[in-house]
C-alpha cells in the first residue's frame, strides 16, 4: 500500500461518535469527491478502507444507503453512487443545500464546533486528497472543481493550522497544497494520522542525518585531497633538492623535514610535527615545507 494508502488507512479506523461529526466528515467528502449536485452523487476511490467506511458514515449521517457500490474484493477503483431524487433531496437538504442548486460552498454552519472542523477536512481529503511519500518528496495536496470550495477551505486552514496552504489550477478545478515537512506533519495530526505523521518525521530526520553524513564525507574527501596535492608538492620540492645537491647543506631541521616527509608520502602535518625530535607543533612543519618548496623554486629559476 502507498504511503497515502496508509494514511487514508488511519483516518478510517474511528467513526465520528457525534452525528454532526459525521456530517462535516460527509460534507467534506461531497464537496472534494467527483461529482456532487442535484443530478447525483458519485464517490470514486481506491482505499478499501475508505469504501468501508462510506456506507456507515452516510447511514449516520443522513439515513440513506448507496444506490450502488462495488464489493470491496473487487480489483480497482470502487464507484459509489446515489441517483435516486428522494435520496439526493435528503443529503442536499442536511448540508443546507437544494434540488436546485448550482454553485456549491462551504457551509459554515457545518463546521461550527472545532470537532466538525477537523471531520470536514478528514472527509475532504478522504475524497479528493492525496500526499507523496516522505521517502520521495514533501506534497500533500487537496483538490476540488469547486473554485467557491477551495477558497473556503483555504481560509478554514489558515483558522485552524495556523497557515495558508499554496493554491493553483489544475483541469478547470482548484488545488490547494503543502510542500513543507513540519506543516503536512501538523495537518495529519490534526486530521486524525499521528501515525503518518510521525513517518514524515522520521523521513525527514533521515535525510537530515544522510545531508550531514554526505556533507562530512564530502569534506573529508577535499580535506583529503588538498593533504595528498600538499605532499606531492613538497615531495617534488625535496627531489629537486636532492638531485641539485642542496639538500645535504641545509640546517638539520630542514634535512628532517624532508627525510619525514619521503618516508611517509601520505602523512598528514601533524603526524610528521610529531615525529620531530623534539616534537614541533603542526604550523612550525607547515613553515618548514614551505622553505623548502621556496628553495627549490629558486633553484630551477
């Protein structure tokens, strides 16, 4: 199952307890789902748990059975439909709508109470809603065809998240989206998926910590680098020195600078400060090296 799967999954486990729980719920399924108005109802989805869930909310909520729904065994996406006029009048009729009605919005007076909010945007993502695994991406979005809808919700967000998703077009319909990790992680908490949420967590400490590493790695690996171009310069500078016969007449520290250096191309300055007798500090052998090479740039001037 996908990572939206499974939080649709988890929004699914508890049915409202309140009937006007369950009506905001159904309320935010009929406005985010395929088609709704008084030519009918079709839901559309590919959670099984969802199409479990769908008969009892709408029993609860308006007392009414599905025209027509699939066996939940059935391969692919499940249709729910309601077409019969008695039917559609009674759900129009509870949501504060009629036969004749033509633009659809957000009824506020559905979502009075803090407990229907947070039903009205479970059910709106239920129906029209989707989020990317955190593995992959950050994006959890909400979409309607419902323009009047998606501006409603956009403002019901911002009052009970604290912060306005992004919103845009898309195929005559409205979008509304979050693509920052700790946001989508309050909006499953908040719809009812601590679970999922917590997965966004974990995903994106994950990357965090794989940044870090990479970035270390990284830096090691030009730390390691500049070392080894460092050592081959000096190890050019003392062969120059001792083919031209001037190594030999240098002062003693110098001579075991050198030598240090050509028995172990690949140490770092500390470790040859260390070998020194006595033991010198990492910038008094960097200044050696340098010497050195100065010396034997000056000599094949």
């Amino acid at each position: 199952m996908s990572f939206a799967g499974n939080v649709k999954a988890e929004l699914c486990r508890a049915v409202p307890q309140r009937r006007c729980c369950a009506l905001a719920e159904c309320f935010g399924i009929l406005l985010y789902c395929n088609s709704f108005g008084p030519e009918g109802i079709r839901i559309i989805t590919e959670s099984r748990e969802f199409g479990q869930r769908l008969p009892r909310l709408f029993h609860k909520a308006f007392g009414v059975e599905f025209d027509s729904y699939p066996s939940l065994e059935a391969p692919g996406k499940l249709n729910f439909l309601i077409g019969d006029l008695e039917k559609l009048e009674t759900v129009l009729s509870a949501v504060g709508f009629g036969l004749d009605t033509v633009s659809l919005h957000v009824n506020l007076a559905m979502v009075e109470e803090e407990c229907c909010k947070a039903a009205f945007l479970r059910g709106a993502f239920l129906a029209g809603g989707s989020v990317t695994d955190p593995g992959k991406g950050y994006h959890l979005e909400l979409g309607t065809s419902h323009h009047a809808v998606a501006k409603e919700t956009y403002a019901l967000m911002q009052e009970v998240l604290g912060f306005y998703p992004k919103s845009a077009p898309r195929g005559g319909g409205q979008v509304l989206y979050i693509k920052q990790s700790d946001k989508i992680f309050d909006t499953l908490t908040y719809l009812g998926a601590p679970v999922s949420a917590m997965g966004i967590l974990e995903a994106r400490l994950e990357k965090e910590l794989n940044n870090k590493v990479n970035r270390r790695c990284n830096c090691d690996d030009a730390n390691l680098s500049k070392v080894v171009e460092a050592a081959q310069e000096q190890l050019s500078a003392i062969r120059v020195l001792r083919e031209r016969g001037i190594l030999e007449g240098l002062p003693g520290k110098l001579q075991a600078a050198a030598v240090a250096r050509e028995e172990d191309p690949e140490a770092s300055l500390s470790e040859l400060a260390e070998r020194m007798d006595p033991p010198i500090s990492k910038p008094a052998m960097n200044n050696r090296m340098k010497k050195l090479i100065q010396m034997a740039k000056e000599a094949v001037q």
